[in-house]
C-alpha cells in the first residue's frame, strides 16, 4: 500500500513540474506598439541572418531576393534589426528600397524579442548617409515618438 501511495505522490509532482514547465514557456505580453522613426538599410533577411552579407556590395542581391518573396528588414546604424511587416494595405514601401538606406516612420511591435516595423512613411538617404546628418534621429536607430528627429519627412 505505501508503494502504491508513494508512486501516487511521485506523480502527482510529476505532473505539477510539467505543469510549472509549461507555465514558463508561454509567450511574454507583448509591448504597446510604439510610432519610431528608424534609420538604416533595408537588407534581405535571410543573407543577413545566414551569413551577415550586408551593405553597398550586397545591395543587388538583396533587390533580387526581396523581390522574389525573401523577407525584408531594417538594420539600423546602431545594430538593431527589425522585420519589416507590410499589413493590411500599409508598410510596403520600403520593399521598394531594398539594399538601400532610408529613414522609415513606423509602427513597431516586439513579442518575445522580436521586433517588426509597419512603415508609415519612407524617405531615401543618399548611400553614403551616416546618422545625424540633415536633423536625423539620434543614435541611428530611432526612439519613441519621434523625438529627435525635426528632419525626418
């Protein structure tokens, strides 16, 4: 009897460390979408995650494989990545401007760590743009709202 209690008992925290196992797992909240401006290149996501090709060399590439379905993202000048989301009929303007540098008004969402930009509005840069010129955004990357960027159209 005591062995069919203790298997009992080994079960049942059996089941509760799964079940605390799962809890963890779930998804975090995700963070209140935010309108930021970004600065940076549009690049092909897959070249850039597989083997970091990036930049004026790979800018034809980077086109083409758009073009044929690759998914786009934003590398902004100070290292962050975000995906870029067309949704609804809204955010497809910069996959007009892959392998190119472009300062993007946008809607960003992030879940999990991973963040994605619908585009509302789109400026391209000269090739050679580095951050802070023509009133940019500070840092090169973006921040809430807008702010530091009295430039940016």
């Amino acid at each position: 009897m005591k062995s069919i209690i203790g298997g009992f008992a080994a079960g049942v925290v059996a089941v509760m460390a799964m079940l605390a196992v799962a809890e963890d797992r779930k998804p975090a909240d995700p963070k209140v979408p935010e309108e930021v401006w970004l600065e940076g290149e549009v690049i092909d996501l897959t070249s850039y995650l597989k083997d970091g090709s990036h930049g004026k060399d790979h800018w034809k590439m980077a086109k083409a494989h758009i073009k044929a379905g690759t998914p786009a993202a934003m590398l902004t000048f100070d290292g962050k990545l975000y995906v870029i989301t067309p949704y609804n009929r809204e955010g497809f303007e910069p996959l007009q401007n892959a392998g190119e540098v472009i300062r993007m008004k946008a809607i960003v969402y992030e879940r999990d760590g991973v963040k994605c930009a619908v585009a509302k509005d789109v400026k391209k840069l000269p090739p050679d743009y580095h951050p802070g010129e023509e009133g940019g955004v500070r840092g090169g990357g973006g921040d809430a709202k807008g702010v530091g960027a009295k430039g940016a159209k």
